[in-house]
C-alpha cells in the first residue's frame, strides 16, 4: 500500500533544505525556520534552477545520434578505453550547493584567474576572469572544470607535478559526471545551460591541452564544442555570454596581429611536406583523407606565413566536427596507425605554430614548459607505431625530441629548431 505523503510536496523550498530532504516552511525572502535553528544561510533556487528541475521531472527525449554524440562528450577514459555516461556512477544533481574546496583548490582558482583562463572563444576572453567564475558558484561542471584547468597549467610549470597532477584529473572526473548528470537530466536547455556547458567544454579543452596522454581527450573536447556551439546556433539563439562568431569574423579580428612571414625554417617545412605526401597511399577512409588534406595545406600555408598558417589549420579542427560520430570513433581508434601518422603531424603542426599561439596566450611567452605536454603526445604516438611505421614518422620525431630537449633546457617557444639541429641530435630515449 502507497504510503500518503504528510505534505505536498513542493519544488520551490530552499536549497539547505532540499539536501536534507526536509519539508521547507518557504517563507522567502525571510530564512525558512529550519534554516534559522540550524543557525545556516537560507539560499533558495533561481528561476533558471527551478526551470531545469521541473525538465528533469518529465523525462528524456534525445535522438539517438545526439544521445551518441553527449555519451561521447562526457566519456572518461578507463585504462585506455572509454565509458559513456550513462555508465557511470552519476554523482549528485548539476545544480547543488557548493561543495567544500581546499587550500589547493584556491590555489587552482587563482592560478586560473590569472594565467591559465582560456583564450577562446575569440571575442570572449574577459568572461573567464569576470562572469564565468561567479556562475561557476553554482555550477560544479564548470567550477570542477576550471580547478582542473588550473591545476593541470599549474603541474606543468611548478615542481609539484606529482601532488598536482592527481587533483587535476581528480577535478576532471567530477566535471565530467557533473556535465553528464546535466544532459542526461533535461532534453530542453535553458540559454544559460547551454552557455555553461559551452563554458565547461572550453574548459576541459585547455585542460586536456595539458595533459601528457590528453590527446584523445583534447579531440574529444573540440568536437565538443563544436557540437554545443552547434546546438545554440541551430535554436536560432544567440549566447548570453559569448560572442560566438562565424570562421569570417574571427578571421577579420585577429588576422590583423598574426605575422606575415613564415612560422619555422624552410627547409623543416619542405621535408615534412614531403613526409607526410609519403603517408598517402595509406589513405582508406573519409576521416584520414579529411585530416591528411587539412594538415598538408596547413605545412603549405606556413611557408607563406604564420597568419595563413593559422587559418589553414583551424580546418583540421572543422574536419573533427564535419565527421560523423562513427567515423571520429575510428579516427581516434589506437588501433588505426594511419590515424596515428596524422596526428604526430598535427602535432608536429601545432609545436611548429607555438610562435602563432602565443599572441593570443603569453603565458606559452612567460612560462615555455606549459607545451611539453604537446611534445609528450608525438613521442608516445611514435613508441606506439608498429617497427613498420615509424619510418615514415621518424623526421616528426626527432623535430620533436630536439623542441622538448632545448624547452627544458630553459629555450623559449621562438622558431629556434631548424633541420640542421635536427639531423645533427642523436634521437635519445627520454
């Protein structure tokens, strides 16, 4: 027999009250009466949070590819695999009270705060240090993402690595369940979900970008944002926080302080163009083609100048949000060593363009050592490959190798590693 509620139940009582699971006397704007004999602060939800829970109530109507491409975004890597979401153990709702942070988490904060925000989206910069991390207060997806970001630049340039880096994927891990729990618990976003999901994905981006195995993750995250960017153009909506601007715009903003003359020495160019037209018989699917044209006319551009190398490259990111789910699974696939050749060219790509990104970041001025992360992602690509393949790579390595080695030696991020030092460094296990 159905046991009869003592009371109606009500969506509109104060947070404190709701985590306890107690009947709230609502009697807004005054504090409800158990948060007054519990001497605690009464905070009620805001319109936004009520409108999310009563979504939340009626359940979820994804369409299976976008249930796919949410699963994808949220998945966390498990001793090399990915489970989705709907596969972990959620924690609490995505809009709750704030949790208790530590000594380090202020830390993290500040270090965020002051040098690891966030660069994009283009036209955006000054909301991670204004507006996002006061939302953050109330959001744990984007405040666990933001202490990750910190903590994971911060592990990079300190000597704490050790203590730091655990706590940064410590923080990654909430931010994924939390982001999870949030798209699985609606099918219709409010504007201001959607910025913070946006938001969360920016950051976890970044965050990857520091990680010695992120890369897989990083890609993950850029297809990320491009879907969620997606959606909100596809609502005919425009962001309340972000300028979302089209490929032309943001060309047209910052084309103006990119350099006209070539990024890196000639003759690296021309060998790596001629590296990676060897990689072409190997072609079999959409995705590798995709990639391969995107990379080789970025080598191309990059002779000409760093602005058209900055422009070319911003098609291999369009080309991970122009494959179909499927499709990107594969490409990403450890599996798939032409895949493997491509990105240790990306990333070949993106060391030789560190110069470019650079004006938009000065902390890659102040602070070189936040990019080895990237030089640890070609190196293990590389150990990864098959005898067979490693060939065909081998030039990509050792530019590599020879970048990591003159950055830890106190080098900075100018275009100082031509083909002679290259050819003239004995490869070393590192």
């Amino acid at each position: 027999m159905r046991t009869l509620r003592p009371h109606n139940k009500s969506r509109q009582g104060c947070l404190n009250c709701k985590a306890r699971r107690v009947k709230c006397q609502e009697t807004r704007p005054s504090p409800c009466y158990n948060c007054s004999s519990r001497q605690l602060e009464c905070i009620y939800p805001s319109k936004d949070q009520l409108v999310r829970r009563r979504h939340a109530t009626h359940g979820i109507s994804y369409r299976r590819g976008e249930e796919r491409e949410h699963d994808f975004l949220v998945s966390t890597p498990i001793n090399g695999h990915y489970l989705p979401s709907s596969q972990m153990e959620l924690g609490s709702p995505s809009y709750m009270l704030p949790e208790a942070f530590t000594g380090h988490d202020l830390r993290f904060l500040h270090h965020f705060l002051i040098t690891a925000y966030p660069h994009l989206p283009f036209g955006s910069e000054d909301l991670w240090k204004t507006s996002l991390p006061a939302y953050a207060h109330e959001c744990p997806h984007l405040m666990h993402a933001i202490l990750s970001l910190g903590a994971s630049h911060l592990s990079l340039i300190s000597p704490r690595a050790d203590e730091y880096t655990p706590l940064a994927l410590a923080h990654r891990g909430k931010a994924l369940k939390y982001l999870g729990d949030m798209l699985a618990a609606v099918d219709q976003y409010t504007k201001t979900d959607l910025d913070l999901i946006l938001a969360t994905t920016y950051a976890l981006t970044f965050q990857a970008n520091y990680m010695t195995d992120g890369l897989v993750d990083f890609a993950v995250m850029v297809r990320g944002c491009t879907t969620v960017t997606r959606r909100i153009r596809s609502q005919d909506q425009e962001s309340d926080m972000f300028r979302l601007l089209m490929s032309e715009a943001i060309y047209a903003r910052v084309c103006s302080q990119l350099p006209l003359t070539p990024c890196w020495d000639a003759d690296m160019l021309e060998m790596s163009i001629e590296a990676i037209e060897g990689i072409q018989p190997l072609l079999e699917t959409n995705g590798h083609r995709i990639n391969y044209h995107a990379i080789l006319n970025t080598y191309r551009c990059m002779r000409i100048s760093g602005q058209q190398g900055f422009i070319a490259l911003s098609e291999v990111y369009n080309g991970w949000g122009s494959m179909d789910y499927q499709e990107f699974m594969n490409f990403l696939d450890s599996g798939n060593h032409v895949s493997r050749l491509l990105l240790l060219h990306y990333v070949t790509v993106t060391i030789m363009m560190k110069p470019v990104f650079s004006i938009f970041r000065p902390s890659m001025r102040e602070s070189p050592k936040d990019t080895l992360a990237n030089h640890q992602w070609g190196i293990g690509i590389y150990r990864s490959l098959p005898a067979k393949f490693r060939g065909l790579v081998e030039l990509q390595y050792r530019f590599i190798v020879t970048d990591k080695a003159w950055i830890e030696e106190g080098g900075t991020i100018s275009a100082s590693v031509n083909a002679a030092d290259v050819f003239a460094t004995i490869t070393q296990e590192i």
